[in-house]
C-alpha cells in the first residue's frame, strides 16, 4: 500500500476529471501514480454499471470511495497493520464503518466552512484549493482523533459533559442567547457540551458535532473570541450563520448561532460579563469533573473500566475511562487508558453494526446501504431485536445494553464473572441515570 501500518491517507479530488485538491493524514504520501489508479478503478467500475465503494488489498490495506453531489469525490486509504489483537470482533469490518464514517465527516465539515454551492458547482479548481485549505485543521482532527474521550465523530451523538450544577449554567446560557439575539447556544466543557439551548439539541445529530469539532479547532488556537461564519450541513447548506465563540475560562468556551446582529464587539463587551462573571465559581467546579464526564454524584462501580453512555432520544453520549483500585496483584496488567478508549470504539462498532439498530443521523448513500446488506442479514436471523450482548477476551470482557431511551458499552477487568456483567451493566445505567437525569 505504500503507507505505514496503520496510518490512513485521505484523497479528495473532482468526480468528474480526477482532478487531486489535497491529501491529508500519513507523512508517506501515495504517489500520484497511485492516487490516479484508484480514481481510474473506480470511473471504470462506474463505466461498467458497478460501483466500487469499499476492497482490501493482499497485505491487509483498505480503501473506501465515495462520490458527494456528482463533483467531488473522497477516498480514504488504510495502510494495514492495525490487526486488533484480542479486541473485540477483529479489526476488518470496525476499520470500514470507520473510514465510511470517516468520508461522510469529511464532506460535512466542508460544507460546514464553505457550504454545498462552491463544493457542488465547481467554477475553478485552483481557486477551491486555495479556499480548502480553511478545512484542513478541521479535517486533521478527524483523521488525527486528537481528542481522547471524544467519541463523536464515530457516534454521531454529542460528546457532553454533566456539570454538578445544570440549573443555573441552563438559565446563564438562556438568557445569554436570548440578550444576543439568538435561540441557538451551548456552554462547551473541556471539548465537550455541558448545556445547551433547545434550539441546538434541535440541530441535526451530525451537525452538533461538527460544531463541536469546530469550536474544539479554533479553541485550541488561544483565547481570543472569534467570529466565524458556518453552514450547516443539513439545516443551511446555501446560506451561511456566524458562530460567535467567547472564553471564559481556560477549558470553558460558550458560543451561539446567530445572524448579522450582535457585533462581535458588543458581544463580548457587554454581554459575556454581565451573564458569566456571577458564575466563575460555578464553572471552575465544571471543569473540575474532567474527562470523567460525570460529578461526584455519581458512584461508578469498582469494577467498571470505562463506559459509554448513550441517550436515543437527544442524541447525547457521555464516556469515561478510569482505573481499577481491586485489580488482584496477580492477574495480567489491565489495558491502558488508551487502549481502552480504542476497545470501547470497536466494542461500540461491533455491537452496532451486528446487533443494536442505529439511528439512520448519517445520509448513507446507496452504495454503502448495499454494502451494509450482510449485516442487516445477520440481524435478520434473529426473532427478535436484540437487547443485550457481549464479549470475552483475554484484555477485558465488554458487555452492551440497550432500553428504548439507551444504549451502554461497558469494559469490565477479566476477572468479573461473565455471568455478572448484567448485573454490573444495569446497575451502572441506574446509578448514573438517578443522579443525573440524563
């Protein structure tokens, strides 16, 4: 494949003539010999009446294709060697929902900076590679997964945080979306929503992330507020909104969707004092929760590795990783944070695509609706929907459960009884549930 193991190369280049308008991710860049076989793969396939979405290569590579709005397309190339030793259902079929995922993520983040018209309707393409180059850091993000923890990109629900006091950042937020002119806010946490207006919960799934994303990018830049136009990918593809973005404190950002009015001056001047210096004292215990995502309220089980916690309804997730204290001094070494962050990524992806129905919060085009026809076949066999599943491996044992309102991956040590994992599973989601509503 030319790339390192494990390192993924993104390609984005016109449907119409193959034209390359950049590449991101792998130090190791494809040649343009390469680039231009696997634009040339896939116009023949077309030519043929097949359409070539998804193939492995020998050595174990992957390549996905997908074709956005008849103008551009973006293919994205796996170089292999992530063979998930004792992970959770291997590693072949975890890699393609990713890199799917990963194309449709792509494509919405650039509409979000420069909306569907100048990306459907290309007029010159060295002016739209200079204009792409406003994605990359956005782009970078995803391919990168910089963020630990935030698990969005792959879900497609918010990443949020529970704050110990809800009530009074909720009304903070409201009545400072309200005073801007606005019905669309949220109070981001460490990279994560805390509390946000209705209007944005009203915002399609996809697109709370994305913003997220954003607001994560341009935080990451410093402390000065910015102004940035955005559309959104599916409720305003043509017409752009401002995103005002304001910091608090370090760590704590609040940002609103507005139109022309307020200035970003007064704004800021005006505004962000009055509402948020009353709640200083308030926001420092927020960021104080940390990557654990939940307040001290909540008692998580000794035995509970880490967790993600999904609500159907408002499209929200909470994840934490921490360490075991009752790990026996004898058995094996427990998986380190990152690697259980990477198990609960594939544990999620196994128990979704082979067991628990998704939310369809994605456009899939036919293609990968096509593609996806041996797993909706292998859930097919079942009687019934399946609520409960789980697996065994030598790092850990994984357990899943889904009611009507969520869905919990739970990691757990090797040394827990398989026959408990329910009992671990459900008394989690009670505990978490009754402290917090969520």
């Amino acid at each position: 494949m030319m790339l390192q193991d494990g390192s993924t190369q993104l390609l984005c280049l016109t449907a119409s003539s193959g034209v390359p308008l950049f590449t991101r991710g792998a130090s190791k860049q494809l040649p343009f010999s390469v680039i231009g076989s696997l634009n040339g793969v896939h116009m023949f396939g077309g030519g043929q009446g097949a359409v070539l979405s998804y193939c492995e290569t020998d050595t174990g590579g992957k390549v996905v294709w997908r074709v956005f709005q008849d103008s551009m397309m973006l293919i994205a190339v796996n170089g292999g060697g992530q063979q998930v030793t004792n992970g959770p259902a291997g590693g072949g079929k975890e890699e393609e929902v990713r890199l799917r995922r990963l194309l449709e993520n792509v494509w919405n983040c650039m509409v979000l900076v420069l909306g569907q018209d100048e990306l459907s309707n290309i007029r010159n393409v060295e002016r739209l590679k200079r204009d792409l180059r406003s994605c990359f850091s956005l782009i970078d993000q995803l391919l990168e997964d910089r963020h630990e923890g935030i698990l969005g990109n792959l879900t497609h629900c918010a990443d949020s945080l529970v704050p110990p006091n809800p009530a009074l950042l909720q009304e903070a937020l409201d009545g400072f979306t309200q005073a801007a002119e606005s019905e669309f806010g949220c109070l981001m946490v460490h990279g994560r929503i805390a509390v946000a207006t209705e209007k944005w919960w009203r915002l399609a799934p996809q697109e709370v992330v994305l913003l997220s994303a954003l607001v994560r990018s341009v935080s990451s830049s410093g402390p000065t507020s910015c102004d940035y136009p955005v559309f959104l990918p599916q409720g305003s593809p043509t017409v752009a909104h401002r995103l005002l973005r304001f910091q608090l404190l370090p760590g704590a950002d609040v940002c609103i969707l507005c139109g022309p009015s307020p200035s970003l001056q007064k704004a800021e001047s005006e505004l962000v004092g009055w509402f948020w210096s009353p709640l200083v004292e308030t926001l420092k215990d927020c960021l104080d929760v940390g990557d654990r995502c939940l307040p001290a309220s909540v008692s998580l089980r000794p035995d509970v590795l880490a967790l993600l916690l999904i609500n159907r309804e408002t499209r929200r997730s909470v994840s934490c990783v921490k360490t075991s204290t009752s790990h026996p001094p004898g058995d094996p070494p427990l998986p380190s944070k990152t690697r259980c962050r990477e198990l609960l990524k594939l544990f999620y992806i196994f128990s979704t695509t082979r067991y628990f129905r998704q939310e369809e919060t994605l456009c899939v085009s036919p293609e990968e609706k096509a593609q996806r026809g041996d797993i909706e076949d292998f859930s097919l066999g079942f009687p019934h929907q399946p609520l409960q599943c789980y697996v065994v491996t030598e790092e850990c044992k994984s357990f899943a459960l889904q009611t009507p309102q969520h869905q919990l991956f739970l990691l757990t040590p090797p040394s827990v009884p398989t026959f408990a994992l329910r009992t671990v599973a459900t008394q989690t989601l009670s505990n978490i549930t009754a402290a917090t509503g969520f």
